[in-house]
C-alpha cells in the first residue's frame, strides 16, 4: 500500500515489505532517483502530452505518484493499493500526479487507485496512469474515485498491450462535482484481449464523463466493454 496526502507519497503510512523478490513499487520521486532507465524507457511513450492537454500539465507539474515494475514471470498475488488523500484547504489547490506500471513478459499484477478527498473545499486531481503490459502479461487496474463534492477530477490512462497479453480495467465513480475519465486501449500484438467495465452512482448536480477508446492494431485481438 502506498499513501499519498496532497499528491506526495507519506512514508509512515507506506507499507511494501511483503513485495516479491524483484518487484518494485514506489512514489514517482524515488523511482527518478532508484530506476530511472526504466522511466526513460517506458515514460511519456503510451500517454503523450500532445494528445491531451491535461498529461501535459501532468507531465509539467507532477510531483509524484506511483511506479510499478513486475519482472518476466513473477505473479503478485496480493493487490497492490493506491490511497490518494486530499485535505481540506482554505484556498483551492491542484495536484498533479504521474503514475507508470510495466508488467514485462508472462508476469501479473493487480493495482487498485482508491481517490478520497474532503467533503468541503475546491480542489483539483489530474492524473495520468501508463500501463505496459509485455508478451502473455495479466494485469488488472481498479479505479476508485469517491472524491468530495466540491472537487474536480480528471483521469487519462494509457494502455499498450503486447502479444497474448490480459488487461481488465474497472472504474467506479461515485464522487467529484465533475470528473473525466479517459481510458486508451492499444491492443499492438495478437492475442491480446481487454475487459472494461465501469460503474458511475451520482447525485444532485455531479457531472462523471467516460470516454473509453480501444484500437484493434493487431489481429485475433478481443475487447469487452461495460459501462
């Protein structure tokens, strides 16, 4: 689990010892620091911030967020979860987060964002999420997103998907005054097959806006959708 308050990663509440050898999950800063050939190979190459302006302030502004990379053939059988925390402020605030996951060849992973902020006060949450998933990889992304009232939240993730491999990505919105998820499937190697399913629950004068885009590049791809 990895917590994060005002879109920075807060240590104490951190909890990863219980990663497979090999694995490694850790805040966007640190991964500068620890692995940055990973970064330069895989970041900005599936969300590019000339497509949509909002990566673009992601890819100016952001501070942190979350990296995962599993190696060829490791399993994580345990979900690893995303807690994004904002607090109440006087003055409105926007955070900026980028978050990168790479599953390489015949490995599986499960990450769960999980998005919660104050019931009062204005703020912003921009977040951009890249997803590699490599030859026969399984990954599945989970998306929570029960922010405050006042809020607004926006949402644009990637997904690049190799042979044979296995992405299901599920989305339930039950909170924000106005939230946008983008959702960008590029199936580039055959075999590869992905399930969406969304959920949104709102009240009053709440605005969700989905908008799902899955690019069949190769063949024998299949995709499932549910919204």
């Amino acid at each position: 689990r990895l917590v994060f308050v005002d879109g920075i990663m807060v240590s104490p509440l951190t909890i990863l010892h219980e990663l497979p050898a090999g694995v490694r999950a850790l805040s966007f800063s640190d991964a500068i620091e620890q692995i940055p050939e990973l970064l330069k190979q895989h970041l900005g190459k599936v969300a590019l911030y000339e497509d949509n302006p909002f990566t673009a302030l992601t890819a100016a502004f952001g501070r942190d967020g979350v990296v995962i990379h599993v190696p060829k053939g490791i399993v994580v059988d345990r979900p690893i979860e995303a807690i994004w925390l904002t607090t109440e402020r006087a003055n409105p605030i926007a955070n900026h987060a980028r978050n990168l996951l790479v599953a390489e060849e015949s490995s599986a992973v499960t990450l769960i964002d999980v998005f919660h902020g104050a019931h009062n006060g204005v703020y912003l949450n921009n977040v951009t999420t890249e997803i590699v998933a490599g030859p026969n990889a399984s990954v599945t992304h989970t998306r929570i997103q029960e922010e405050g009232r006042s809020a607004f939240h926006v949402a644009d993730t990637k997904i690049q998907q190799e042979r044979d491999s296995q992405v299901h990505s599920h989305v339930v919105t039950t909170g924000a005054r106005s939230s946008r998820n983008e959702l960008g499937f590029a199936l580039a190697g055959p075999g590869a097959s992905c399930v969406l399913n969304g959920l949104f629950v709102l009240n009053g004068n709440q605005v969700a806006d989905n908008m799902t885009l899955v690019d069949h590049q190769s063949p024998h791809c299949t995709s499932s959708e549910f919204y």
